[in-house]
C-alpha cells in the first residue's frame, strides 16, 4: 500500500491527490486518522509538509506513529520548514517581516531536519537523501 499524507482545503476536499496512492488527511487539530492502516503494511508514505501541521508536543509521537506503517524495505518521505534556515534568511534581510510572518503563520509547527532526522534514525530506519530548498528540507528514509 502507497499512501499519501496531506491537508483538506478549506472546503474539507483533499487536494494534491496522486493516483495509486490512498489519501489520508490531517486534521485541523494536527492528528492523522490512519487506525486503517495496519503497522508495517505501507511500502511508501508520502508526507511533504506535513511535520509543520502537527502541533509542536505531538510532533515526536506523531512521526513515530508514521514510521511504523512503513513495512521493511519501505520508504517514507517527508518535508516540512526548517526554523534555523528561515531565521537566518529573515536576521540576513533575504526575506522581509511580512514573509517571514506569512510563513510562521501558516504553520502549526516547525521542527529542524536535524531532530526530524534523529527521530527517524532513532527508530531504525537509514536516510538515503537529505535536501534543502529555500527554507524546506525533504528527506527520504528507508527502513532496513
């Protein structure tokens, strides 16, 4: 099973729906309603931007929760915005406040890719790709 993690528009529909893959949902409040998905039944969770909409105490618990559909030789991919690379593009002038401020707002959180690494490599699973555009991070892990 493929599944693909994303947030409901403001309407409740799910946008960026990709075919072969089951949609799954965020919720406004940050949780995921996944109890269908047994653990280690997924080969590939795709999950971009979607470590910004937890909220910042379920972020750990939530990720773990994740990474166990992931069966053995499946992958996950996952994305979100880097606090330490957005502050710094704002203190060196490269984005303006109201930027910066349209980012910040649109986010229930944000996790460095350091610790959202760490929490994937804690729980055993090997990082194959770690990129950055502009101020998100995308990283690929597979699990062994």
């Amino acid at each position: 099973m493929k599944i693909h993690i994303l947030m409901a528009d403001e309407t409740g529909s799910l946008v960026q729906n990709i075919e072969g893959y089951k949609s799954v949902c965020v919720k406004s409040n940050g949780s995921i309603d996944y109890f269908d998905i047994s653990d280690s039944e997924c080969e590939e969770i795709r999950a971009l931007n979607v470590v910004d909409l937890f909220h910042p105490d379920q972020v750990e618990q939530n990720l773990i929760a994740l990474l166990k559909k992931i069966r053995i030789g499946g992958k996950i991919v996952l994305s979100g915005c880097d606090p330490n690379i957005l502050s710094r593009l704002f203190i060196s002038n490269q984005i303006d406040e109201q930027k910066f401020c349209e980012i910040v707002g649109a986010k229930n959180s944000m996790s460095t890719a350091k610790r959202i690494s760490k929490i994937v490599t804690d729980f055993g699973l090997r990082i194959d790709l770690q990129r950055f555009t502009f101020t998100n991070y995308e990283i690929t892990a597979v699990r062994g």
